[in-house]
C-alpha cells in the first residue's frame, strides 16, 4: 500500500517527476495495440505514431517503455535507427498507434473493494490506483493488486453511527464513545497501514455522532501522523461542522445546497465528485461549481461498490462536465491532482520515469472527456489489460 506525503500536500509542495523528453514523430510498423499482451517479464515496447498528452501538452510522439516504466517519450528526429539491447540483442516490440491519443491512467477517490471486490475489472477499464474510503480492519493488511490502493479502514465515528446501524454494520465502523477512544483508534489504523482517515459527520435520524471535540481530536492527531482526513457530509450544517473540525476532504460532493461561509470554509480544501451515487441533481452540480469556483482542488471518484461501474465512469465524467468542468480539468481531476494529492508518485503524468499505465485513445479526451470510459487499449506498469 502506498502511504500518502500528506505533509507536503499541506505545505502546497508538488511531487518532483523528471521532465518529459523531447517529443514529436510519425509512425512505425509493427504490432496494432490490440495484438499486444502482457508479458510476465514485462515488455519493453515501443507504442509509435500517437499524440502523447505530457505534463507540457499534446505531443506527437513514441512512446518507449521497459520493464513496467515510461523510459522515453521522443520525437521522430530523436528516435534511434534501431534500437537493441546492448546485452541481450533484443528489439523492442513495436506497437503501432498511428492517430490514437495516449493519456494517464485513471486514479479513482472514493471507491469501496471491500463491499464490491472488483478490482481486477477497475484496472481492466482504465483505473490504475483507488481511494478507499471504509472497509474492516482486514482490509488494510490486504494485498489490492493489480491497483495501487491507499485505504481509510473503517470509519472512526461514534458508538451506535454511521454507518454502523446500516450498510456498514458489518466492521465498517470503528464506534468511540469520546475524543480519547476517537484518537486511539486514529493512532491503531494509522499504525496497521491506513493512508487517510474518514470521519462521517453526518447520520440518519436517530445515528449517534462524534461530538465536536472528538471530531478535532481525530483531525489533529491524524494530521500528527501525517495523514489527512475526509468526511462524509452532505447537508451544509455537515460540511459546515467537518470544516470547522479540520477535515482536509468532502468525500463526496454535498447533495444539499450550501451556504456562502460553508463554500468559502472549503475554498483551499478537497473535494471528491461522486456525483452520480446520489443522481448527479442540479443542486450537487451546482455545489460542485461553486466550490471549484471557489479554489476546492478537484478530485473524480465514483463512490464504487455503492456505484456499480466498473471503470472509468461515463455518466460521472458527463455530471462533471455538466457542472461547468472541460476536458481538461475533467482530465486533471482523475489524473495528475490526485496523484499529487493522495501521493501516487509514479502516476498521473506521461513522463520518463513513471508507471507506464495509461490509456490508448481514439481522439483527444480534452475535446470529448466521454471518450476516456471508452478506451481503445489499457496499459498499466507497461502491460495490456
């Protein structure tokens, strides 16, 4: 499991990723995209002719990958005649993308593989790291391959709450009676590999919930250990209340409209989209809006497990859009943001020393965003899905 550099993300730091090489070239010969399989060894490949979308724009360009790893991203007058290993003699397989557009992989942050463990059809679909954000305490020593997954266990939240009494009746609350058992269970799953910590404040009728001392406590102590905090909160008094807490993430876009001082409250915080799990209203849309407006840091996720598509998600990139986001920022939002967010090193960008996980498009996704839950070819760590 990947541990999050929250502190950094604290301090505005952004994670050092080398450069991007030189980029531009026409096409090769070779294998089409869809010929191409994994290799247990891990294929070094050369995927030629496509339009690569980098940390500094579209390039037409080759793409060279080895051993799970992006090695080089070159443009034609700076790819070699022939390539060969200097020791063994061998050539790379040569891919031809010829007009197809190449993009990051995915990172989803809000999904549930405890509830739906489905993590084999996410990566299938272009999801190459996840966010969980509740499951048993089992889930933490759990290995989640082929995804890269930072994970919550279960929620910290009061005795008889959320979601205790409900869906996650079942180990997906950890219940405190007052803010020294808040902390102490902070301070357990921290030390059993939990990567963020989520605090619901919010309930049914009748759910008991953490008083806000305790709330305060479990940030504060979280954020000792160096690992932030998200909250499920849908109403405004809720957000309200994480924010006044020190609550870092809304785990979901609130589904009830919220007040001027609740926006600004999260203006320099997180918010993940999860549109579609609660129907994508005008109102969840708007709120979206506002708070992007407002200067909340972005992030797509889908709510997977209560949502059933595995994947890039076309009704939530559709959701996103209609809440004023474009191809870009829709892009960004599962990409490079929660890379840097959650602390994802290798992931987000096409750039020589990162994960060769990314997908194989017919067109450019910042005009059409719905073409990315529509991808030709998935590569993660340099092998087709």
């Amino acid at each position: 499991m990947y541990r999050s550099c929250f502190p950094a993300v604290l301090l505005g730091a952004i994670f050092g990723c080398g450069q991007p090489l030189a980029a531009g070239g026409e096409t090769g010969g070779g294998d089409s995209a869809a010929s191409l399989r994994p290799s247990a060894s891990g294929p070094w490949m050369v995927l030629e002719g496509g339009t690569v979308l980098t940390p500094t724009g579209a390039v037409a360009a080759d793409l060279e990958v080895r051993g799970g790893t992006i090695v080089a991203i070159r443009e034609r007058a700076d790819r070699p005649d022939r390539a060969v290993d200097s020791v063994t003699r061998a050539e790379p397989v040569r891919v031809n993308i010829r007009g197809k557009w190449v993009a990051p992989a995915f990172i989803d942050s809000h999904v549930h593989l405890a509830y739906l463990p489905e993590g084999d059809a996410l990566a299938d679909h272009g999801i190459a790291a996840a966010v969980d954000m509740a499951a048993p305490e089992s889930f933490l020593a759990a290995s989640h391959a082929p995804l890269d997954v930072i994970a919550s266990g279960p929620m910290v939240t009061a005795v008889g709450g959320y979601p205790t009494q409900g869906w996650g009746r079942d180990g997906y609350g950890y219940p405190c009676f007052d803010a020294a058992a808040a902390v102490a269970a902070v301070d357990r799953l921290i030390g059993e590999g939990a990567g963020l910590i989520k605090l619901p404040v919010t309930g049914d009728p009748g759910d008991a919930q953490l008083d806000g001392e305790a709330l305060a406590a479990a940030v504060s102590e979280a954020h000792r250990l160096g690992v932030p905090v998200a909250s499920h909160a849908l109403s405004d008094d809720e957000a309200a209340r994480a924010a006044a807490a020190g609550v870092d993430v809304l785990a979901h876009t609130p589904v009830a409209t919220l007040g001027a001082s609740t926006i600004q409250a999260w203006s320099r915080k997180t918010v993940v989209t999860t549109l579609v799990a609660f129907g994508a209203s005008a109102t969840t849309r708007g709120n979206l809006a506002a708070l992007r407006a407002a200067g909340a840091r972005v992030l797509y996720g889908t709510d997977f497990g209560n949502a059933q598509e595995a994947g890039i998600n076309e009704a939530e990139i559709a959701a996103m859009r209609d809440a004023g986001m474009d191809g870009q920022a829709i892009l960004d939002a599962g990409t490079v943001t929660p890379a840097q967010f959650w602390g994802f090193a290798r992931l987000g960008t096409l750039e020589a020393g990162n994960a060769a996980s990314f997908l194989v498009l017919d067109a450019d996704p910042r005009v059409d965003p719905l073409l990315l839950a529509h991808p030709d070819a998935v590569y993660l760590r340099g092998a087709r899905r």
